[in-house]
C-alpha cells in the first residue's frame, strides 16, 4: 500500500518546495527549479533557472519578465507528463485563465493534486477546467467559506445594460480583463468595450494565441466623452482607485470580494476563483484520501468535513 507523505509539498520562504524532486511551485524569489500553475504575479515571478509552465504561462511570462532568459521557459504540454528527479509531474487545465494548469505530481505510486488558482465557471477565454482522481487535493481557499456563493456572471454582466451611461469598470490585467471583454460582447454587444495601456498588451497576446477574437479598442479619451454613453472602460485596480473622483460615469469593479464592491455604483460579483461550492464539489470529483489548503484560510473547511476527511494546511518546513 504507497503511503502519503505528509511533507511531499511544505512552506518555505521562497515558495511550496517538493524535496522528493528537490523543485519549488510558485516561487516568489529565484531558485534552480520553480514549476508555475500560471501566470499571475502572486504566482510567477523571475530570476529563476528554470521554469517548468505551458505555453500560454511562458507568454506572459515572457512579455512581463523581460530580463528573464528564453531558455530558462521549460514549455510542456497539457497532459504530457515530465520527470524532475524521481517525480512525475502532468499539467492538467485549471481554469483559471490563459494557459492556466493544475500540477498533478506522482511519486511513490501516490498522486498529489496543485491545484493553482482555478474555477468551475465557463470561461470561453481560457481552457476549461480538467478534473483527474488524487490522493492528496491541495486546494486554494481563496473562498472556502459557505458565506461566499458566487452568482451567474452572466447575470453579473447584464447589470452594464440599462444604463444611460458610460461605465468605468475596474478588473485585474490579466484573464479578469479578458473575460470580462468577452462577456461583454457576448451578453452587452451594444456596448463598446474601450482598454486602458496596461490592459492592452494582455488582450493583444489573447488574441494572438489564445481560443478566441475579442472586439475591443485602445482608449480614447475624445470617445469617452464624445457620442453616446455606451462605452465601458477597462481600466486596472491602481487606475481605478486613483480615478475616484471621475465623473459623468459610473464605477463597477469585477471581484468576488464584497469589500470591493463598496461605494462602486454597480456590484459587479465576477471572480476567477472556487467559490464554497465549487470547493466541495470539486473535492467529491478528485475523491482524495487527504486535503491540504493553502491561499487563504481552510479552518472552516476543515471544520466542515471533520473526521469524514482529513484537511489540513500545508506544513511549514
């Protein structure tokens, strides 16, 4: 019977550290091996020596750290399995955004499940999420919290009809933004989706390698004020807070967060993460033996499952 090793993934200052395969997950300062679920800068950082990620993780990666060397990006494939050390290690699609993966890694006959950020939701800009049976889920509890049901988004997203003006709309640079852009299209088409600089680059390499075209254009401050108010300005966080006194628009930010929401003129409930219910679930479908949490706070889930399930967080090393 292979037995789970309770310190397969600990805590370290720079990252999750696997010592099996001696390689980080996610590391935030440099190290010889950091294999990274996606993209985003709590997740992706530079100066390592190697950098084991999918092709759409290189890209931005890429565009974002541009000091860091090309051949240092290991681009592997959804579903194709490498070796670092002794350990075997599959990238399954998370959801999450763009070239986003789960890291399943297998040793000792046993399979222990990364999940990275990811969600449940569809998502047409982004791969869909694929679910594979482990031993050990670790799960991000960004969420992990029966309070927090996250609603339609497509329901979300028609709150930007009916409204006799422009719209001001703040969200994350990357995947948020992209999503967002096309929901818009999808769901709100007579309104004209216009991107901040910061924004634009990202939706520029969607379009260039992602799953589908985006119908938006660079900002223009004439178009904004000129014509009629049907325009909706992607703009990111920092954008967003500094523009507070904008006006003759109204103000929505994209998160699940209800602390952003407020003194916004629409909620506006969008989030890329697993909300109570999506955890559970997911849980029931990889049907592990253990459950380790990280992001965020996973006492309530533990709480939840008591001795049916072993949940715990990730040790400290």
């Amino acid at each position: 019977m292979s037995i789970i090793l309770s310190d397969f993934l600990v805590r370290k200052p720079e990252g999750y550290y696997c010592r099996y395969g001696d390689f980080f997950i996610d590391a935030g300062s440099p190290v010889a091996h950091n294999v990274v679920s996606h993209a985003h800068g709590d997740h992706a950082s530079s100066g390592h020596d190697y950098v084991y990620c999918t092709n759409g993780t290189a890209l931005f990666m890429s565009y974002r750290y541009k000091q860091n060397r090309k051949d240092s990006y290991q681009v592997k494939l959804f579903n194709g399995t490498f070796k670092i050390g002794p350990v075997e290690i599959t990238f399954l699609a998370a959801g999450h955004i763009l070239g986003s993966a789960q890291i399943l890694m297998e040793y000792q006959g046993v399979r222990y499940l990364y999940t990275g950020d990811y969600k449940l939701q569809t998502d047409e800009t982004c791969e869909p999420i694929e679910v594979q049976q482990a031993d050990v889920l670790i799960t991000e509890s960004t969420f992990a919290n029966p309070e927090v049901i996250h609603p339609d988004p497509i329901q979300e997203i028609k709150k930007l009809e009916g409204h006799a003006s422009n719209i001001l709309l703040g969200t994350y640079v990357l995947g948020k933004a992209q999503r967002i852009t096309d929901l818009i299209n999808r769901y709100c088409p007579e309104r004209r989706v216009l991107v901040h600089s910061g924004i634009l680059p990202y939706h520029r390499l969607y379009d260039e390698h992602g799953l589908k075209k985006m119908t938006y254009e660079p900002y223009n401050r004439r178009e904004m004020k000129q014509g009629e108010q049907n325009k909706v300005y992607l703009v990111p966080p920092m954008t967003f807070n500094s523009y507070f006194r904008a006006t003759k628009v109204l103000r929505a930010f994209a998160s699940g967060w209800k602390r952003l929401q407020a003194q916004n003129d629409i909620e506006l409930y969008i989030s890329d993460h697993v909300d109570w219910n999506d955890i559970l679930h997911y849980i029931k479908m990889v049907d592990p033996k253990e459950v380790w949490t990280l992001h965020g706070d996973g006492t309530i889930l533990k709480s939840y499952f008591g001795d049916r399930l072993m949940v715990r967080d990730v040790l400290s090393a």
